[in-house]
C-alpha cells in the first residue's frame, strides 16, 4: 500500500471539515443577517449614516 495507515483513515476529513465549516459560516451570517436587518438596529445605523454624511469636513 502506497500510504500509510494513519494517513489513509483521515482522508476524508478535510471535505467533512469543510463542509462544517460552510455549514457554520451561513449560520452566523443569516444571524447575522437578522440582527442587522431588525428595526432597531435597522434605524440605529441609518441615523449613524446620517451623521456621517452631514458632517463638516
């Protein structure tokens, strides 16, 4: 055999650990997603946009 043992048992582990990976991130971004798109966070940013844009320079 042209691996050795230890080797040829992890094989697949880097796509299932990618695949976890993936799984996790769209997760955290559809959290993510929610918290910044509710009401109060929503008007919260628009009135720190607001501020940006009409400050002096």
């Amino acid at each position: 055999m042209w691996c050795r043992v230890a080797r040829c048992r992890d094989a697949g582990m880097v796509t299932s650990e990618y695949a976890m990976g993936i799984v996790a991130a769209v997760g955290f971004a559809l959290l993510l997603y929610e918290v910044v798109t509710s009401g109060q966070v929503r008007a919260e940013l628009q009135a720190i946009v607001k501020r940006a844009l009409s400050a002096r320079m």
